[in-house]
C-alpha cells in the first residue's frame, strides 16, 4: 500500500463473521484491518468487471479522482 500524508477513516458497519474474517486475514498477513478490506475489495471488483466484461479501468472516487 502506498504512504499516505494523512489517512482517512470512515466508521462501517460489518456482520461478526465478516469481522472476524478481515482479523483473521490480518493477523495472518500483518496487514491493517483496512488494508485487508481495501486489498480484498479491489480484487473483487477487478473479478466482477472480468466476469461480466466490463473493462477493468480505474472506477471514480467521491472527489472524482481515480482509485488506485
């Protein structure tokens, strides 16, 4: 994951499953919590754009800016 000068969090909501999911990943990888999300996430986009032939370009932010 790319530095960042300041981070921005949100609070979400997660069923205790999911929870404990994303802890177990990052226990395992040493990654944050919001780092596993983010990886995980980013993986299943890319998935699901493959898998209904979508192209895989950068979807946009809030701000209107890329995603990395």
């Amino acid at each position: 994951m790319p530095k960042q000068d300041k981070l921005e969090l949100i609070t979400t909501k997660l069923t205790p499953l999911a929870l404990k999911l994303v802890r177990v990943i990052a226990a395992m990888t040493g990654e944050k919590q919001y780092q596993v999300l983010e990886r995980v996430l980013k993986a299943e986009l890319e998935r699901v754009q493959n898998e209904q032939g979508q192209p895989t370009g950068q979807p946009m932010g809030k701000q209107g800016n890329s995603l990395p």
